[in-house]
C-alpha cells in the first residue's frame, strides 16, 4: 500500500481497534538476593502462585483487583514479550494487545514494509504514537487492565519509555545473548538484521539498550525453561510491585 508520510503518520495515530507511570515505586527483580544465582535458578515467591505449572486462583483475583493499570512488556526482541503476554493476559483474564501487530494493523503495512519505504526513525514516532494510543493516553480508558507487548526499540524512545513508566507497569523480559540469537533466528522478519551478522546486532543493540530497559521498576529473566516457570516469576513480581507501588495520579496522565 502506498501513502506519502503524512498520511502515514495519520494512519499510524488512529484508534486502533484493539485498543480499547513507573513515578516512583520498588525496583523488583524476580530473583533472590540471598545467593547470586541466575534468575532461573532462584527460588521466588511468584513460584508459589503454581500447583502442577497452575496458578492459585485466589491469589490471582486478588493480584488482578489491585491492578489499575496497563502491564507493558519491554526488551529485545525474541526474549518472548508476546507469548509470555498473551499467557499472562490469560491468566489474569485481561485484554492482551501486541504493539507490532497493532501498528501494522493501523498503516496496513508490515514492519519490513515501513521500516523499507520510510526508515526507522519514521517508524520509530508511529510506534510512539500507537503505544501512546493503547495506553490510554488522552481518553478515559474504561479497560485499564491490560497486556501490552512492545517492539524491541520501544522503551528506547524518551517520550515511550516516559509515558509507560508514568503510566504502566513496566516489566524488562530479558535474556541472554544465545538465546535471542537462537529465537530470531526462527523468523526473517526482523528488519534490525537483515544487514549484518544477526549475533553481532543483536549483542550490540543488547548492549546499546540494556541502561534503558533497566530503568523498568520489574525485572524478569526468560532462558530456557518452561513459560509456566517464567510466568510464575513475573506474578510474583507484579504483587511485590503492588506492595509498594506509587498511586495514579490521572492530573499527571
């Protein structure tokens, strides 16, 4: 399809039908201080939250009655943002929206098509502009409780990564560098790294992005173990998050 950028940019910035502030708060990591193992080795108490890879229903309602806003997904691409969301929308029974498919949705373009006709940078305001959408920026969002999975480069963007932590609970999904490069390379549509040694961009862009993904108040290691697993950390870290969190303040929304 093709449009010049203004139209474009008009497109990108509709209400998307899909679509229905980290100010302050606890740094979690979903892994244990007391011993120094890696994250998918530690004990933690979100593993409570499962009997035979099921969660405890209660505690669930409960952690699902305490959110009032948005949980966002942040990290490189192909440490699982998408599958661990759509599994964790699930479990909490809230909306689960993928901010890549909803962009894609909204310039019916695919992200190697954008990223080919207008560059990243082009790309990279649209992107702000859709997740600023579904997060509910400007409008009295009746669904506040959702699952957001972003791009890669989102949280990268000063104005993103400022309206998420303002207004979402922002959870870094990370991973080590194998891991990504063996996850991205299960698909070709990963514009980032189609001009270069797929290892050396993403250990790069890894590097490059990592001060960034940092800033997000929840940490969570995705390696090679069963989702079950990994979404029992990222509950429990969501409830210790909960604990201490920050109130909304909507005047500052």
């Amino acid at each position: 399809m093709t449009m010049d950028e203004e139209a474009l940019a008009s497109v990108m910035g509709r209400r998307d039908r899909s679509g229905q502030g980290h100010a302050g708060g606890a740094d979690i990591h979903a892994s244990s201080p007391s011993d120094g193992r890696p994250a998918d080795e530690q004990p933690h108490r979100g593993e409570s939250l499962h009997s035979a890879g099921a969660p405890d229903a209660t505690r669930l309602t409960s952690i699902l009655a305490r959110i009032d806003r948005p949980i966002v997904l942040v990290g490189m691409m192909g440490v699982g943002k998408s599958s661990l969301g759509r599994k964790l929308a699930s479990q909490l029974g809230a909306p689960f929206i993928d901010a890549d498919e909803a962009i894609e949705t909204s310039a019916q373009m695919t992200i190697p098509e954008i990223f080919a006709a207008y560059g990243e940078s082009f790309f990279r305001d649209g992107e702000r502009r859709v997740i600023a959408r579904l997060m509910g920026e400007g409008v009295n969002d009746k669904t506040p409780v959702k699952v957001i999975a972003t791009g890669g480069g989102a949280f990268v963007n000063e104005a993103t990564r400022s309206l998420i932590l303002r207004r979402g609970i922002a959870i870094w999904i990370d991973a080590e560098l194998d891991t990504l490069v063996e996850r991205t390379a299960r698909k070709d549509n990963r514009p980032l790294l189609q001009n270069g040694n797929p290892r050396d961009i993403l250990g790069r862009l890894k590097r490059e992005r990592e001060p960034f993904y940092a800033q997000a108040p929840i940490h969570v290691v995705s390696g090679n173990t069963p989702h079950s697993r990994t979404l029992g950390r990222m509950l429990g870290a969501i409830e210790q998050w909960l604990d201490h969190r920050p109130t909304l303040d909507p005047a500052a929304a």
